[in-house]
C-alpha cells in the first residue's frame, strides 16, 4: 500500500461491503437454524422408503449442511473485513498523526514516482517569510519520521495482502458450494498460513536431517494446527504429495544411533497422529491445488521409494498417515482402487509388502501403538475406511476395475506384521471394523457417541456381498473378523430375525449365506454372545412395535432363537473331533453385556423389556461352562428355558388383551407356542445345514 492511498483512504465503501456482509450473515444463520430445525428434522422423523429413503434424506442432509456451511463462510468473511478494515483506519490515524509530528518539526513526505516517498522539509529557511519562524529538525528527525511511515505502510500493507490472500484460500476450500472454515479475525487466519508454509519448508529444506529441537518445534506446530482447515490446506499443498512420502520414509529409517527415529522415539507416535489429522483434513479442501495433490498421491503410492538401508512402496508409506482422521471419500476409493489393483498384479502381495521382492524389510513405519510394524499397507487404508463409512460403503460394493470385497474379505493373502507373531492380524482386524462401517454407517458400535444410521440400499447391498464372501471361506473365515460381523448383523437386527425366523425364503438375504456367517461368528464364546444379544434387542423391538399379528411375534422369536441356537450347535457337530469352537468355549464365562447402537430400533418403546431377556438369556450361558450336557443335540431347547420363558412372558405382557381372546395362557399356551417355534427353527438350521 502506497502513502497516499493510506493517507488520503476513503473506507466508505468497505463500510458498506461490511454492513452487506452483516446483513447476510444474519439471514443466513436464520435460514440454517430454519433447515436444521425445521426440514431436517421433519427429514429425520419421516417414515420413507425407496428412493426417498436414500436420495432425498440424504440431499436434504446435504443441503442443511450447506447452509451452515454458508452461515460460516460468510461469518468469516466479515469478520475479516471488519478486522483488515478497523485496522486500516487505525493505521490512517497513526499515519496522520505521525505526519503532523514530522510538520511540527518542518518535516514531511512526499509520494515519488516510483511508488514510495522522502522526507523534505515543508519550507526552507531561504524561502520562509519575513518574520516566519522555521522550526528545526535534526537529521535523527528525518530518519525517525522515514522509519515510522515506512513501519505504518508495511503493516498497511501487511493487512490489506493478508486479508485478500485469506479471503482466496477461504473460497479456494470449496470448489462449489461453501467452506466450513471458520476464523474470528484476519490475524488467526493469516497465521495459520503462515506457520504452514514455515512448517513445510522445514520439513522439505532439512527433512529427516532437522535437529530433534527443530523436530519438537515442527510437531508442536502442526499439533497445534492440526485441525485449522487454511493450515491444512496450505501445509499438504506446500509440502507436496511426494514431499510427504519423501518425509515419511526418510524419517522412519533409521541407519544411524543419530537418526530422528531414534533420538525422537518416544515422539514419533503422536507426530504420526498429528501429521494424519492434518493430512486428512487438508483432502477436505476442494482447492484445484488439493485436487492435484490427491491425485498425485495416488500415482506417487505406486512407487518405490529408496531410503539409506531399505526399499518401501508409497502405499506401505501413506496407508501409516492414514490411521487417524476423515479423509475425504472420494480421494480413499481412488487410492484403494489403486492399491487392489497394484496387490492383485503383484500375485503374492505378502511377498512384497514384508520384504523379499522388494529389498531389506523397512523395519517400522508405524508409531500408534505396537500393535504392527506398519508394514501392510491394507491395515492403514482399512483403518481409514473404518473411519469414513460412506468410503468404506463405496469400496466395498465396488466391483470394477475390480471387486474389492471379494479381494479383501476371501482371495487377499495376509502375512504377519506383528512383533511377536502371537495375536490377531492387524490387517484382518481393520478389515472388519471397515467391513462394519460399510454395512452400518457407523465407525465404531462400542463408542459412547454411537447413533444408529438409516440404512440405504448400498448399505443392504454391502452386507450382503459381505456375508456373501465371508460364507464362501467356511471354516477359512478369519477370527478377526467374528465379532465385526456379529456387530453388522446387530446392526441390521430387523432384517436378520425376519431372515432367521421365516420359514420360508423370501430373498431379503439368503439364508444359508447367514447360517454359514453364524456358524462362523459362533467358533468364538464372545463374539456368539454378542449377536444373540443384539439379536435379543430385534426381537424385542418386533414384539413392541408390531401388534397388527401377534402370533407371529411370539413364533418368529422361537424361530430365531432356535436358529441361533443349531448354528451354534452346528460349529459343534456330532463328531468331537470336528468341534470347530476355539477355546473361549473352554473358559469362564466373562461376557459382558453391551447394549445396541441407541435407537436402531425405534427407541425406548422398542427396547422396553429388553434388560429381562438379556439377563435371562446371560444367567442360562453362565450356567452352560463345563457342562457337557450343552453338547448333547437333544438338550438345546431345555438350555433356552430361561430366555424363551422370559420372551413368552414379555410377549404376553404386550398382548395380553389378545391372548385371551384366543384363550391362551400366560404360562402353557405361551411356552408351548414359542416352544414350538424354537423346535422348527432349530429343525430348519438342520436343513440348511445339512444335518438329518
């Protein structure tokens, strides 16, 4: 900003622009208070189905957050311009009476032709008037009033560039539509840029060669900024994809007792965390430069990349900056697209993850934990699935180029990437928790904050193809995967007892794909434990919610339970030597009771009487430890004594006016029914089955 633009500024129409923006800001927070509370909630409350139930909720979703997003967009906006615009008005008053010091002293300054300005004296003591008083001035003087003007026009100008390159980079967030960013003045935006540019610098001038003082600097730095969008934004496009890649496998080799990977050990984990977040963040921005960066990720992940003592893929590197963080959905199908097709070109994908083909092993890449080395690259994309479920829903009913359930769930060879060799495999435990979301919408089941998501068809169609290829692996079906999927088909509870308990196929799922599943899922004590619990839940919700037939209430109950029950029995077999349940079966029970997602099922009233059946069904199982009774096949039902009686008389609870009608009794008529019942779902699992 030159001098005279300063001193002679006329912020009229800023003011107006200001007093626009305050205008919109206003309306467009009553707008979004309007579509949250009035049309989405009325979205959410709605009974829809078809397309409906998928296509418009989720446009009206969309469509609220928008507004919010453009009641934030503008908040930032003006406060910006009211910040850059009291802080040139300040610096127009310091700048006059700055001046007015210098006349006082019979100095000013003058613009010159190229853009800036000198002090000269305002009259000569040649040329003053007879009797005209000159004051004097030193040469101090002359230097002071320069350096002041120049300090007062490099912050003006500091202020006005800022504030218009913020102003850039808040639009650039949002390629259509607006960004969710959000900043109380143009100082806190305009340092987040700035530490991220400082941050990258750092990281591609030094790299892994940074002092471990440098090294604490940066990881407080990018900690502290880790989820302000504009640094996110600004640090990954800085840095560059190949930059991070770069970074990433230079720091965690280690060739010498010097290397950061040594000395900042015990930093390294949270460091990872921090450059994740921040990572993930940034792919949130729809910035042209964002938009090459992802798509530069993705070419540069299929590279090898040589360090001082090891040869690592780009995948093995980036799949570790993705453990944390929502990484936008778009860029995770692209990169796991990528990454499906390069492991099935590679044959034995093992091989080359863990070392062999590939050069010496990199020895960690992984600092969360010490779980696994970091090694395969499925374990940190499958993380990131779990963790944005509308991707993870994507990837898995993606069938072409290549079909990536079936890849992940049934043909990928794993390989042990653990330090002991002694436990679950990591890659196969992220698989089913990115299974999980898939089906449900829903990162985490067991976290406090667990809401029920509706489903939509590519959630129906993603467990199906789920189930479908987990069936086909029959006794293959991998441990770390029971209990994600006894928590997906909790999740889809109505469908499963409809399933479990029709005595005839309907084709809402295929029933020997879910006998196969179940069978599986109960190899393991907790994990059978958990789907009859969430099971228990379904069941309960039908009894309450669905009056109009009664009867088929209390039998569909005796049905599932009885499936349930053979499915489990089947794991067992006639022959011991065939009993295929691992050694949790063996041991005290310890279960402990979980509950459902809140609400899945239509609320309190759906859940009313649910604590009863699970603690009948709780005290039975605790019984059954040791007894060998529990394996004869002609016991099953008098193991269900308790959790049948205590439905039967919650049903009768619920329908007692009913039930008279029919002339039936709370106890005999009612135990006899879902007795019954339980007996021709046990029979029906023998059909499927295959037992006679």
């Amino acid at each position: 900003m030159d001098l005279e633009t300063l001193r002679h500024g006329n912020f009229s129409q800023l003011n107006e622009a200001i007093t626009a923006w305050k205008g919109v800001v206003d309306k467009l927070k009553a707008l979004a208070g309007d579509a949250r509370d009035d049309l989405k909630a009325k979205a959410d409350k709605a009974s829809w189905a078809g397309v409906n139930a998928t296509v418009s909720r989720e446009f009206i979703t969309k469509t609220v957050g928008e507004f919010g997003d453009a009641h934030t967009q503008a908040t930032t906006i003006h406060n910006i311009l009211k910040d850059t615009r009291d802080e040139l008005v300040e610096y127009k008053s310091e700048l006059d009476q700055t001046l007015e010091r210098g006349r006082k002293k019979n100095i000013t300054v003058v613009p010159t032709s190229n853009g800036g300005f000198t002090v000269t004296m305002l009259i000569h003591p040649d040329r003053a008037a007879k009797g005209t008083e000159v004051a004097d001035h030193s040469q101090q003087d002359v230097d002071h009033l320069r350096d002041d003007v120049q300090r007062i026009l490099n912050r003006a100008t500091e202020s006005d560039t800022s504030a218009a390159k913020v102003l850039k980079a808040i639009a650039d967030q949002a390629d259509l539509g607006f960004s969710g960013a959000q900043y109380k003045d143009r100082d806190s935006a305009s340092d987040a840029l700035k530490k991220a540019e400082e941050a990258a610098k750092v990281i591609k001038g030094k790299g892994d060669e940074m002092s471990p003082a440098e090294f604490q600097k940066l990881n407080a730095t990018i900690g502290a900024y880790k989820n302000d969008p504009l640094f996110q934004e600004k640090f990954a496009t800085t840095l560059g994809a190949k930059g991070a890649l770069d970074f990433w496998a230079d720091l965690t080799d280690v060739s010498t007792s010097n290397d950061l990977a040594r000395t900042q050990l015990n930093q390294l984990g949270d460091f990872q965390k921090n450059l994740s977040l921040t990572l993930a963040g940034a792919t949130q921005s729809d910035s042209p430069a964002m938009r090459t960066w992802e798509n530069d990720m993705v070419r540069f992940a299929g590279e090898r990349y040589q360090t001082r003592g090891s040869q690592v893929w780009g995948y093995q590197l980036m799949s570790n900056l993705m453990r944390v963080g929502d990484y936008d959905d778009q860029f995770l199908n692209k990169y796991g697209n990528s990454l499906v097709e390069t492991e099935k070109k590679m044959k034995v994908p093992g091989n080359y993850w863990s070392g062999g083909v590939s050069g010496p092993n990199m020895p960690k890449m992984n600092f969360m934990g010490d779980e696994d080395f970091g090694r395969d690259p499925m374990t940190g994309f499958m993380t990131a699935l779990s963790n944005s479920p509308d991707a993870s829903t994507a990837f898995f009913n993606t069938e072409e180029p290549q079909d990536n359930a079936k890849w992940v769930l049934k043909e990928r060879p794993s390989f042990d990437d653990t330090p002991l060799g002694d436990g679950p495999n990591p890659a196969l435990e992220a698989t089913g928790k990115a299974m999980f979301a898939a089906v449900s919408g829903v990162s985490d089941p067991e976290a406090k904050d667990a809401e029920f998501v509706e489903h939509t068809e590519s959630h129906r169609e993603a467990l199906k193809r789920s189930m479908g290829f987990l069936a086909e692996t029959k006794d293959d079906f991998p441990p770390e995967l029971r209990r994600d999927m006894a928590w997906a088909l909790g999740n889809h509870g109505e469908t499963v007892h409809k399933v479990m308990s029709e005595p005839l196929k309907s084709g809402m799922m295929d029933q020997d794909q879910l006998l196969e599943v179940t069978k599986q899922i109960s190899r393991n004590k907790e994990s059978y434990a958990l789907l009859n619990e969430q099971m228990n839940y379904a069941i309960i919700a039908d009894i309450n919610l669905n009056k109009e037939y009664p009867a088929d209430t209390l039998s569909d109950a005796g049905r599932t339970i009885g499936f349930l029950e053979q499915a489990r029995q089947l794991t067992i077999n006639v022959d011991e030597s065939k009993d295929l349940r691992d050694i949790s079966w063996d041991q005290r029970w310890g279960y402990h009771v979980v509950g459902a997602i809140a609400n899945q099922f239509g609320g309190d009233i759906a859940q009313r009487g649910v604590d009863a059946i699970t603690a009948a069904w709780a005290e039975e199982e605790q019984g059954r430890v040791g007894d060998k009774a529990t394996e004869d096949r002609k016991a099953n039902h008098e193991e269900r004594n308790l959790q049948l009686q205590a439905i039967a008389d919650h049903w009768y609870a619920e329908n007692t006016e009913w039930a008279e009608e029919k002339e039936l009794s709370p106890d005999r008529g009612v135990y006899t029914l879902i007795r019954d019942a339980a007996d021709h779902g046990n029979d029906g699992v023998d059909r499927v089955g295959g037992e006679k």
